[in-house]
C-alpha cells in the first residue's frame, strides 16, 4: 500500500466589489508586486466561509459578509519555496463593512 497522499493546499478568497470598483491587496512575491483579492490558507477546523471572512478583516480591517460561493477552483503551481503544489481555492463574493 502506498503511504503517500494527494493533500492540496486548500485556500480562500473574498471578492469585494462596490459600484464597479474591486477591494484588493498589494502582495509582494518572488515575481514582484501583485494585486490580489483578500486571500490565504484554510485554517484547521475552520470552515471555508469562516476562512474567508478572517482573512478578508486580516488583510484589509474591513469586515467581509459573504453572500455566495463564487467558486471552487483547482490549479496546479509552485509555493513560496519552488515546491510544486496544486492549489484548492473557496472564493466567495459578498460585501464589506
């Protein structure tokens, strides 16, 4: 038997739009400045909406209120350190405070 598991990187991500215009966060990567939405990793024994409403308040102080699944999206990359990862994404759309 095969001891090894497939284990994804599960993470989440709050879209936040207001009168046309999107909420996002400066990242600094190993590619230079990026823009991205409100985003991180799944915490232990946390729900992915619960995830998504603490890294949203984390990154930008605004309290995010989700009001649907936007989607749950599968896409294989590296991590930080080169590493190949295949990444497991929950996005939801809603609102902030």
């Amino acid at each position: 038997m095969n001891s090894s598991r497939w284990k994804p990187s599960v993470t989440v991500a709050a879209v936040i739009a207001h009168e046309g215009r999107y909420l996002l966060v400066e990242e600094q990567t190993r590619d230079g400045l990026r823009l991205n939405t409100p985003a991180g990793h799944l915490e232990p024994g946390e729900s992915p909406q619960d995830g998504a409403v603490r890294e949203a308040l984390e990154e930008t102080g605004r309290v995010f209120t989700p009001e649907a699944l936007l989607g749950v999206y599968m896409a294989a990359s590296h991590d930080a350190r080169g590493e190949p990862t295949t990444w497991l994404r929950f996005a939801y759309c809603g609102r902030a405070g």
